[in-house]
C-alpha cells in the first residue's frame, strides 16, 4: 500500500492526473496546487495572477477547469494540469475547493494608486454600472456582497489585481471565452481600460472576512441571460 502511494505521488509530479491513480484522497492529490492558490484555497500574498478557489460555485469551477481543457481560456500552467483529465476527475476537483470554506488572501493595502474620485468610480460601476455605455451593474450578477451566486456566478471581493485586469484583457482579446451570449467579453469591451484599473484595484481592496457564501441558485435573478449559466446547470 504504502509503495503505491509513493509511486502514485511520483507520477502526479510528472503527469497529469488522468495517470494518478484513484488510491489517493483528492486533497492530498490537489498539494501541487497550492503553491499558487494556497493550501486551502484562498490564494497567496503575491501571486497576482492565481484567483482564489476556495468557495466558488462548483459549477463555475468545473466549466473554468474545461474551459482550460478544451482552449476556451489559456494559460500555460492550468493547461499543463488538466489537459488529459476526463470530466469526472473535473468535478471532483470543483467540488472539493467550492466545498471549502470561502476565503480570500487579506485585503490588498498595496493597491493604493487608487485616489478618492477612481475610487468613486469604482464603486459606481461595481453599484450602479454605466448606463451611458451600456455597463450593468457588477452587483445585479455578482451578487449586492460581491459573493457570487450559484451555480455558475463567481465571487469578485479580494480578487487579486493583475488577475482581474488580465482576465479583462484575455475577454476583450478573445483568448477567454464564455458560452454565448458571453456576458462578461461584452462588458470587458465597454469599459475603458483605466475604469477596468480603478475595479481591478477596488476589487483587490476587499476580503471575503466574513466568509460570505455564493447566493442560493434562484434567489436572485441576473438582469441578462449569460451562456455560461444553464452551461453550468447542464454539467452538474
Ligand atoms: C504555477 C501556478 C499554478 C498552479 C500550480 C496551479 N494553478 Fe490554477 N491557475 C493559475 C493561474 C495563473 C490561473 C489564472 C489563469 C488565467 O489567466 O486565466 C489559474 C486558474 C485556475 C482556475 C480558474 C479559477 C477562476 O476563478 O476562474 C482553477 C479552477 C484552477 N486554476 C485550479 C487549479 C488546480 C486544481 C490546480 C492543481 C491541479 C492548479 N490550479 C494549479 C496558476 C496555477
Ligand atoms: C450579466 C451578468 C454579469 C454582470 C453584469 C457582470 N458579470 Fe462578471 N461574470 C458573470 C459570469 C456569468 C461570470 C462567469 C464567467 C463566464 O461566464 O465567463 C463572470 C465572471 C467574472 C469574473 C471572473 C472571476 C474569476 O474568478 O475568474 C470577473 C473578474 C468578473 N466577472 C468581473 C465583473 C465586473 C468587474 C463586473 C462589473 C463591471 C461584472 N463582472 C459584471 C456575469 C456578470
């Protein structure tokens, strides 16, 4: 027993997971992601460009690891991870971080280059949107505590700043895609790129303290239909 452990340990740090074998505990098979997303999810001081994991709706973490899979986002390490993994695998993977208590790294005091006006600015769009471009409010989706919503929703509070301004680029360059309508390529092209900075910077200032869960699927209702949703509810 204790020689298969060993070896399924080594062929996790050399191949993907479709060759790992099932003796393992998803966690303990999941310790290579924390170098980037933390140990229990909840992200690392310093590394801008890796989200927390820990609490998102499983259906959006699922859709997310396929969508790395099958070429619908792009990133060299999250590809590497997932290329050969079939979607059972996938679900166990979305299901373990979404069951974990939702935390975000602390609150990003660094991102300071935000003045009182781009603050305001901020906060606007993430309230009220921008009617004049046609801008949705963040909260009508993303729920009034920036919690998210279930099943296919993410949340946005403590979100690290270079992610969210890379993932703004990745939608308006079309190297992110959602299913159509793809809701969040269309805002990303309709807000100026140093109103993408002040919500990047706003965004990263909060922290997810009190451990706010996603909505309750339906408890809400979004104010557009976004592809991505019944995609979510499908693979569940
Ligand atoms: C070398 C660093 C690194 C490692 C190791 C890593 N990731 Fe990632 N992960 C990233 C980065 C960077 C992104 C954002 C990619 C992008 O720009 O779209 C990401 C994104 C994700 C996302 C999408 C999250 C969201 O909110 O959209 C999931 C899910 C994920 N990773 C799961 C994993 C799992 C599971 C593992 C271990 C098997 C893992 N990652 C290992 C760097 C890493
Ligand atoms: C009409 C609904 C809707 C609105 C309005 C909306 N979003 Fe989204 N957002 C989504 C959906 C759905 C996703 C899931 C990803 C996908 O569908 O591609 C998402 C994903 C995201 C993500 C990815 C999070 C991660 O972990 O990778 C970020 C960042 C984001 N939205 C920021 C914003 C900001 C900032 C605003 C306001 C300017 C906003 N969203 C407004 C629906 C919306």
């Amino acid at each position: 027993m204790r020689a298969r452990i060993i070896v399924s340990t080594l062929l996790l740090a050399t191949t993907p997971f479709a060759h790992a074998e099932a003796t393992l505990d998803v966690g303990e098979r999941l310790t290579a992601c924390a170098t980037c997303h933390g140990q229990r999810g909840e992200g690392v001081q310093g590394a801008e460009y890796s989200p927390h994991l820990a609490g998102k709706p499983a259906g959006y973490l699922f859709e997310q690891l396929r969508g790395f899979r099958e070429g619908r986002r792009v990133s060299t390490s999250m590809t590497w991870y997932v290329r050969f993994a079939d979607d059972a695998f996938l679900h166990r993977i979305a299901d373990y971080y979404a069951a974990l208590p939702p935390r975000t790294r602390s609150a990003d005091a660094g991102a300071s280059q935000l003045t009182d006006e781009r603050r305001s600015k901020a906060q606007a769009l993430v309230e009220r949107g921008d009617a004049t471009r046609g801008v949705l409010a963040c909260n009508a989706c993303h729920g009034a505590n920036l919690a998210g919503l279930e099943p296919g929703i993410p949340a946005l509070l403590g979100l690290p700043i270079d992610y969210v301004i890379a993932q703004f680029g990745a939608w308006r360059e079309g190297i992110r895609h959602g299913a159509p309508p793809d809701c969040m390529r269309d805002i990303a092209e309709r807000i100026p790129a140093e109103d993408i900075r002040a919500v990047a910077a706003y965004l990263s200032q909060q922290s997810n303290i009190d451990g706010l869960r996603p909505a309750p699927a339906g408890s809400f209702v979004p104010p557009r239909t976004c592809g991505s949703l019944p995609h979510a509810q499908e693979a569940k």
